[in-house]
C-alpha cells in the first residue's frame, strides 16, 4: 500500500478547514435567524395586532348608534 503524501495530507486540512467554516456560517446563521424571528414574535407583531385592533375599534365606532343620538 502506498503512503499518504505530503500533498494528500494538505488536502485534507484543506478539506477540514472548509468543513469547519461551513459549519461555523450554518451555526452563524442561525443564531441571525433565531433572534430576527424572536424579535419579530416579541415587538413587531404585537404592534401589528394593537395597531389592527385600534383601526377596527375605531371603524366600529364610527357606525355605533350612540353617536346617533
């Protein structure tokens, strides 16, 4: 059997280092994606609702009968 050059060897570090960057994006990534979607769940969208809310209260009394009287 034939011996792992000098060449294969740096190869495979090579090969590792672009594994382990791969590795480091996808986890990066996450962590981006997790926090954009905890900020989305926790501010954004209660402002959406309250917002959504306050429109329907709002047309709701514009046609309530009490302003009739």
């Amino acid at each position: 059997m034939k011996k792992y050059g000098s060449r294969n060897a740096l190869y495979d570090k090579l090969h590792k280092g672009g594994v382990l960057v791969c590795i480091g994006l996808t986890l990066y990534g996450t962590v981006l994606l997790t926090d954009h979607f905890y900020k989305y769940f926790k501010y954004v969208r209660p402002q959406i609702q309250a917002s959504k809310a306050a429109a329907e209260q709002e047309l709701l009394s514009e046609g309530s009968s009490e302003k009739i009287m």
